[in-house]
C-alpha cells in the first residue's frame, strides 16, 4: 500500500458520462492525486477530456496507457464489454482497479476478474457500487435489526422509465449485447441494493420481451439484432426466505417509477424516488422516516479507493466478491428467460 505523503498516480481508460461527472474531478479534489493519462473511444474525445480537466497525457490505445510505466492505478469507465481484458492486464501489469458499475459482461468473467484480485491482495480493486439507496441502506439495515418489519415475507422491485416504446430509435449501448452482455437496463443495479439489506438469492424464474428487433447501429450504419429485453418480470426466492418479485422496464408510457418495499409480518418498509417511508401493523398511513445524519451515507466511491490504496480503509462498495454475484444474478435471469426454467444458484460454469 502507498503511504498518504506518496502521489497516487492515475489512468482513465474511457471517459463517460460517470467518469466525467464523478470520477475524474472527485479524484482530482483529493490531495495526493494525480490523473496522469487518459483513452477514450477516439483520439479527439480523448484530447477534449484532456482539456477539459487538464490531463498531461493522451493515449491511443488502452492496452498502452495500462501497460505505461506512469501510472499506479486505473480507472475503468468504459462499456462492460472491456472491463474484463482492462482489469487483467492492470492486476498484471501491479495496478490497483476501480472499474465502472456492471461489473462485466458476464459472471464467467467476473469471476475470473476477481479471482485475479484474490492472487494480488496487494492491489486494491473496486467496482463502482449501486447509488441509488446510499443515504438510506444503513438506516433500512438498522430498522431491519430492530424489528421495525418483523421477518420479511416479500420484496418488490419496480423501475421503470416512463417512455413509450420508439420504433425507430437507433441502437443505445445497453440494448446491445455486443458492448453490455447479460446486463439488462438497472437489474445488477437493483439486485446489489437488495443483497445489502437482506442478502442473496437461491434461485431465479424470469420472463422477457423485446417488441423492437432490430435497431440501426450507428457506428456502422447496420441494423443489429437485439437480444436485451425493453420489459422484464423477475421471481426469485432468496436465502433468507423472503420471495423477491424485480420490475424493469423501459416500456411503460407516463409511468416512470424507482422504488423498492419490504413487506413484513409487522411493518413495512418503502424507498420510492429517493425517499423511504414506513409503516407498521398499527399504522393507518405511511410516514416519512428521518434519516440519523450520523446515519446516512452517501457517495464517497473515490475516496474509498484512494483511502484502501494508502492502507486506511478496506473497500465496503463494492467489492469485487460482491460484483460477481450481482452478475450471477443477472446471468440467470438471462439463462432462465432464453430455457424457460427456472435457474439455481450459485451458477455452475462448466
């Protein structure tokens, strides 16, 4: 580990949306870092970045900027379809990883990413964790252990985008299986949050559809197939008892909702749009449940990581062991639509 007097050399490969948003000037704010170099999809987004946050060196491939001597760390915030290779040759290569959320395009591949991390426990490595319950998971975990709900019989997942279906949209890079794998729309996402507050599932039964089958791609100016499903019911019975129905869809015209409940033999529990409500066998309505400042968390994915690379901190979200079974997850879902069967895990990958 690297002491907090030492400079924290870093590498972007691929500059999105989150990277440019969050990573790149969150990391920046830290004192004792430094972004060294970035890759992007093409030379000149590569030097529109480098402006914008004044980073000294371009790279024209990512196997060069990690293979580079300059760098102590990398950030991935590509499409999944390169987390996989990118975190290989940076755990070979003595690089620490934070890679960008949907940890891979696959739980084979996850798996292997995070059996690299387990042969160089030096290194330290982290997926960007699920945002959306943050300020809330500590307090749901604590009302949980308190009996707020008493033993929980059901969870439902609902999120949904409120668009109408569009025929003629051209392909996005998460309806396309080449770039996004067996991630489909916020499910990893989704099912991450659950696993924090009443842990894993033992086995998956889902239903797809795709109404739009073809899509122009853009970048080649060919239609491509879609295999990723625009509305999606999933069932599954977690460890723990409780039966968990997921929602997803990017399908339902005026109806956009983000909210997950826990249903409980005495109360329940309600996080919708950024807010959790609660109320118990004795109540006649839902009420707004305060959030303990001392209590709420909040996004702090970049200081973590620099704080576990100095040796101060250990990664909490998320880790790689937490990643491969959130794609797990999502591979079964896949599997269970595509042989309509229902799914057990954990996966067997032979």
């Amino acid at each position: 580990m690297q002491g907090n007097s030492e400079i924290i050399r870093i590498g972007i490969v691929g500059a999105g949306t989150n990277t440019r948003s969050k990573h790149i000037p969150l990391l920046q704010d830290i004192e004792g870092v430094k972004i060294v170099s970035v890759v992007n999809r093409s030379r000149e987004s590569s030097e529109r970045v480098s402006r914008q946050f004044g980073i000294p060196r371009i790279y024209d491939s990512w196997e060069e900027l990690i293979k580079a001597k300059d760098t102590d760390a990398i950030v991935i915030g590509t499409w999944p379809y390169l987390h996989y290779p990118a975190t290989m040759m940076a755990l070979t290569a003595g690089k620490h990883v934070m890679c960008e959320a949907r940890m891979a395009m696959n739980a084979y591949d996850a798996s292997r990413m995070r059996d690299a991390a387990r042969h160089h426990p030096e290194l330290v490595t982290q997926v960007v964790p699920s945002p959306l319950t943050l300020r809330v998971d500590n307090t749901i975990k604590r009302l949980i252990s308190e009996g707020y709900t008493g033993k929980i019989l059901a969870v439902e997942v609902r999120d949904t985008n409120g668009k109408f279906v569009d025929y003629n949209a051209p392909i996005h890079w998460r309806q396309d299986y080449e770039l996004s794998g067996y991630n489909v729309m916020s499910l990893g996402i989704w099912y991450e949050t659950i696993m924090r507050w009443i842990g894993e599932a033992t086995d998956v039964t889902a239903k797809g559809k795709i109404f739009v089958k073809t899509r122009l791609d853009e970048r080649t100016g060919a239609k491509k197939a879609i295999r990723i499903p625009e509305h999606l019911i999933v069932l599954a019975d977690m460890a723990c008892g409780t039966q968990a129905t997921f929602v997803l869809s990017s399908v339902t015209g005026q109806v956009q909702v983000s909210e997950a409940m826990l249903f409980g033999e005495e109360g329940t529990l309600r996080f919708s749009d950024g807010v959790l409500y609660g109320a118990r066998r004795e109540d006649k309505s839902f009420s707004k449940i305060q959030i303990p400042t001392e209590e709420a968390g909040r996004w702090r994915v970049e200081e973590e990581f620099i704080a576990a690379i100095r040796g101060t901190e250990t990664i909490t979200l998320t880790t790689f062991e937490a990643g491969v079974k959130y794609m797990a997850f999502t591979e079964a879902v896949t599997r269970s639509m595509t042989e309509n069967r229902t799914i057990t895990l954990p996966l067997n990958y032979a």
